[in-house]
C-alpha cells in the first residue's frame, strides 16, 4: 500500500467503513472477548448488541459460538502471529439454523497503548456454497451418466475445444484423456480429426437447427483406421449464458455395415439359387404335365382319361406357383391375384368343352401370399374349379364360374362359385378324391369352409384366420 493509499485511509471515518463491508465484523481481545460487532454481523447471526461485546467469543448465544475449529485458529494467531484468509466452516445455530461462514482473520496493535486485537471478518456464504456442492453433484453425476454410456460422446465448447469424453470415447479411438481435454477437436490426433464435414456441421449446422441425427460418415482415424460412424449433435443452451456446449455421440456402425453387406450378399445370392430351383421345378412340373397329358390320350376308357386330366390339372396347379414365382422375380411370395387368377384360367382352358363358353367373373384382393399358404389355396382352387367345370354346366352351352378373394380384420375370406345346377349329394364325384383333398388343405391352413348349393348355383366359402398365415403384408419394393 503506497503512503498516498494510507493517508487516505487513516483521514476516514473507520465506522465508514465497516459499515460498508458486506461480510460481518468482530473485534477481539488477545483472549477472544468481543471488544466491537459490526451491525452486519449483529443482523447476520440475528443477536442484539448488549448480549454480544464484552462476552467471550465462546460464551455467544449461550455457547453456540464455542466452535473449535473457530477458537482453536484464532488462539494460534494470538500465540504464532498468524493470519487465515477464506478459511470455511458449517455449524449449525438453534435460532437461525445451519451457516456456511468464510472467515479471514488477522492480529493488530492498537497505536494508542500497544494491545493486541484480533480483527475476525465473517461472510455468511451459505447459498454460495450449496449451489456450489449442488452444482458439483450435478456435474459428477453427468461425468458418471457420460462415462456409463456405451457410446463415444465428446463434450465441446464453441470452438470446438473437447470439455469432456466418456471413457467409451477414449477406449475406441485409442486416446489418451491428457491429450484430449482442453485439445481442439481439428488438432486431436494429429489433426486426423479434422474432417472437413464433421467441422462444417458442428459450427455451421448445428448451432443453425440446434441437432444432427443420423449423419453417417466414413473416416480414416489414427491407430484404429477407416470408420463408419453415425454422428447425432446437439447444442445445449444455459439460461443467462452466452456460451455454446455441444454434445457429440459417435456410434461406430463399421462392423455393422460389414455384416450387413455379407448379409446381403448371402440373401442375394441364396435369392438367385431359390429363383434358380423354382424355374427348375417349374420346368419339371411342366414336363410331367406333358407326359401325363399324353399318357391320357392313349387311354380307350374315359374314367382313365378323366383321371389323368385331373391329375395333370393339379399337376399344372402347383406349376402355376412357381410359374408365378418366376415372372414376379420373387422366391418365397406370390401375389394371389395373379396367381389364383391363372390357375383358374389355366383350369378352364384344359378343362371347357367350347372356347368362350365359360364367363369368368374374378375379384381378388393385390396383396402376398407366402408359399406355404399359395401351395394348398392353389389346389383347392383348382378342385373346385374344376368339379364345377366338369359337373355344374350338364345340358347347358354358357356359365359363369366366380373368384373372390378379399382381405378383412383378422385374415381373408375365399369364395368361388358357379350357377350350375348344384350339388347331388349322392353323386361321388371323383371317387371323393377331390373332396378329401379339399378337406385336408382346409385343415393344413386352419380355415373352415362352408358350402351352400342348390339350383342357383354352388358357393364355397372359406375363411382363413390371420393367425395360421405366412401373409407378407408389406408392400414389396
């Protein structure tokens, strides 16, 4: 202090300027009696005037203030000519509760007759240091939710300068936290985490829409070589702070898209083999078909030749699958009107007597049909097309013979029908070949079927519930 400064201190009024100060006062003798207590102390610990100077320090408020990690400094001041500068202690008082006190303390020697004082300034810090504990859990708690994530995160400021990483973030990248800390993002590593785009988007996108979410890039990064990372950033904004906080996830897919590109390769190339077997077995089918159909027309008795025919037909029914399968470039789905409609166009045309006499009335619903269901619908279809074919249209040249297919809540109706002549219940059609297979596919699917016939016509209904089928119901792209 220059003699100008001390000149001007000791021309002012002392009361001026203990009045001023916003920590509270006490003046102590050598043996800790209160000699002087500021007002902001008498306020500060709420005590009156009279019941605090010329009392022993450790007498105050009945003996609230007899606090050794109090006394016990200020005793060694008097003895050691010490001073103690911003030393904190918590006590709790019964009248005004639990403080948090900031004490500096320091001996002086009165001009006048050479005692000695002890001057004990006490700022109550209590909300200072709560916020301060409070602040602190919050960030060991946030230093601990980072370090639990199994994702890499970096925590930046404005400039990009590293805050803050999760182990994760250390252990992948092979970074040592005493290079990272307090680095900037584009110098860490050597500079190898300069990427021109991961910069561009952390100062101008981010700050621009607050986040990123899902940006892949593919970097080459030092000691673990070429990445794919996915980046999802955000900012984070403090109210009554200018400053900018960026949190940066880095999730590394590399090993991910590798698999994923083996998978791919392996679906594809198990697709073509799959294509490959239905063309094969749609050819086999269609060969079989052929001898069976010259096998027939060497047949002298017509129950043989009616025998051959349907076989054939049910036959060419399941080669209309992979017939199917084949044109749509699909290996495990067909799309049931095109397939349900060719089989009963199929049916009609190995089957009508006269080209043209048959009316087909067909309403089939455009959704997939996986194999496993395609192959027994099929059959039935081509059953009871052909029993209605071969049995609804007796004496008449023209008919109508009907398809519908729809989709409902909970799976999908089939109903085909004809307005022939109707069922006679005591024929055997087919030996009840025909029916027996009609009534093992109804059961293989976990459908019921319903049949009304009389002179209108015959209708078959059958109801397949959802949970029985292999129905893709997303539309193919």
């Amino acid at each position: 202090m220059t003699d100008d400064s001390s000149t001007a201190l000791a021309t002012m009024n002392p009361t001026e300027i203990v009045a001023t100060l916003r920590e509270g006062l006490l003046v102590l003798t050598e043996d800790l009696t209160v000699e002087f207590a500021s007002d902001r102390f008498l306020k500060m610990f709420q005590v009156d005037l009279d019941e605090t100077v010329g009392r022993a320090l450790s007498d105050l408020g009945d003996g609230q203030w007899n606090i050794p990690t109090i006394l016990d400094p200020l005793n060694a001041i008097v003895a050691q000519n010490l001073t103690f500068q911003d030393v904190e202690i918590e006590h709790h008082f019964d009248h005004i509760g639990r403080k948090v006190m900031r004490l500096n303390a320091r001996k002086t020697v009165r001009a006048d007759n050479s005692t000695k004082q002890i001057l004990l300034a006490i700022d109550d810090v209590t909300e200072a240091a709560d916020y301060s504990r409070e602040l602190s859990r919050q960030r060991l708690l946030a230093e601990s939710i980072v370090d639990t994530l199994r994702e890499p995160l970096l925590v930046l400021d404005g400039d990009l300068q590293i805050i803050a990483a999760s182990r994760a973030f250390y252990s992948k990248f092979e970074v040592d936290a005493r290079q990272a800390i307090g680095k900037n993002l584009t110098s860490l590593g050597n500079g190898q985490w300069a990427n021109a785009e991961l910069i561009r988007l952390l100062k101008d996108v981010v700050p621009e829409h607050s986040t990123i979410e899902g940006y892949e890039i593919t970097h080459d990064f030092p000691h673990i070589g070429t990445r794919t990372v996915i980046l999802n950033a955000r900012e984070i904004f403090s109210e009554g702070n200018n400053t900018k906080t960026l949190l940066l996830a880095i999730e590394d897919v590399t090993e991910r898209r590798r698999l994923g590109a083996e998978r791919d390769q392996a679906l594809d190339r198990s697709n073509q083999l799959l294509e490959e077997l239905n063309h094969r077995v749609m050819n086999s089918l269609s060969v079989i078909g052929s001898v069976i159909s010259m096998e027939g027309r060497t047949m002298i008795d017509d129950a043989c030749k009616a025998a051959f025919v349907r076989m054939r037909t049910r036959i060419e029914a399941i080669g209309t699958l992979y017939h199917t399968l084949s044109r749509s470039a699909a290996v495990d789905s067909v799309k049931a009107n095109d397939y349900l409609s060719a089989i009963v166009r199929d049916t009609v045309t190995a089957l009508e007597v006269s080209p043209g006499a048959i009316t087909l009335d067909l309403s089939i619903d455009d959704f997939w049909l996986s194999t496993r269901i395609a192959v027994p619908l099929g059959l039935i279809t081509n059953e009871l097309a052909t029993n209605s074919l071969k049995y609804a249209y007796e004496g008449r040249d023209t008919g109508i013979l009907g398809l519908r297919v729809v989709t409902v809540e909970g799976g999908f109706e089939f109903t085909i029908w004809d307005d022939g002549l109707g069922i006679d219940e005591d024929a055997h059609v087919d030996s009840g070949l025909g029916q027996k297979l009609v009534e093992a596919f109804v059961q293989q699917l976990g459908g019921a079927m319903e049949r009304i016939s009389g002179k209108g016509g015959t209708i078959h209904t059958l109801a397949i519930p959802h949970s029985t089928l292999l129905q893709l119901q997303a539309k193919r792209t």
